[in-house]
C-alpha cells in the first residue's frame, strides 16, 4: 500500500493539472454527510464539455486509475491529502472564471483550507460562479 501511496504523490506532485481559460470547475464534499455537490459539478459538466475538474486532468485520471477516487468518506486520510497536492497545482494553473459547487463547504475541505487561498492569490482568476472571487471568498472565511 505504501507504494502506492508513494506513486500516488509522484503523480499529484507532476502530471499535468492544465485547463483552457474558464473551465475549472470545483466542488467540496470532504465533512459532509452526501456528496451532492460533487453531483451537482458531474452534472454541469455533462451540461458543458468545455469545462473540468480536476478528476478530468491527466493528474485526476492517473490517480483514480489508481483506485483514489475522492469521496467524503475518509477526509483525514493520506488519499486528502495526495488530492490536496494536486488541487494546489490545479488552482496554481487555472485562470479566469472558477465554477465551484461548494454548499455548506466545511472549513477543513480541501475548497476552504486549499483552493480558496491560492484562488484569492491567483491574480489570473478574477470570478467565482462569475462573482468577484473576495466577494465570493467573504461566504467562507470569517
């Protein structure tokens, strides 16, 4: 298992986290007891091809070919923490618009503790669901 996890970091640490201009999509399930936003982002991809999340980077596909499928279930594990190395570098990488699906996002998801900060540091992404992304950020932050 140890191996795995260990390739695991190698691939969230380098493969290829890119997306095309205003198509990241998030969403927040760690803490919670469904995962309906996650359902939500599945089902406004299915809406939009031209958007992703990071489950459709190269890196999220390597990592659930693995078998690390995100879910809710298990949010103070090695498999959070491999994912939040990857969401790091998905956000570091993303400009403009982030669509995000984050209802009731618990302050220790990888959404709040994560990619909302380098969301706010990211000077490429201006919008949250289209709203000023500090705006959107007041929501989360208190």
């Amino acid at each position: 298992m140890q191996d795995k996890i260990n390739l695991a970091r190698q691939i969230a640490l380098n493969a290829d986290v890119s997306t095309p201009e205003n198509s990241v999509v998030l969403y927040s399930i760690s803490y919670q007891k469904s995962d309906i936003n996650k359902r939500k982002a599945i089902e406004y991809l299915q809406n939009n091809p031209d958007k992703m999340t990071l489950d459709n980077t190269e890196c999220g596909q390597q990592l659930i070919n693995l078998g690390l499928e995100t879910g809710n279930d298990n949010p103070d594990g090695e498999l959070l923490k491999i994912w939040a190395i990857a969401s790091e570098r998905f956000i570091k990488a993303a400009k403009g618009n982030v669509t995000a699906f984050v209802d009731n996002a618990d302050k220790r998801s990888t959404f709040v503790s994560v990619e909302l900060p380098l969301i706010l540091q990211n000077n490429n992404i201006l919008t949250i669901n289209n709203q000023n992304k500090s705006e959107f950020a007041k929501n989360f932050i208190n």
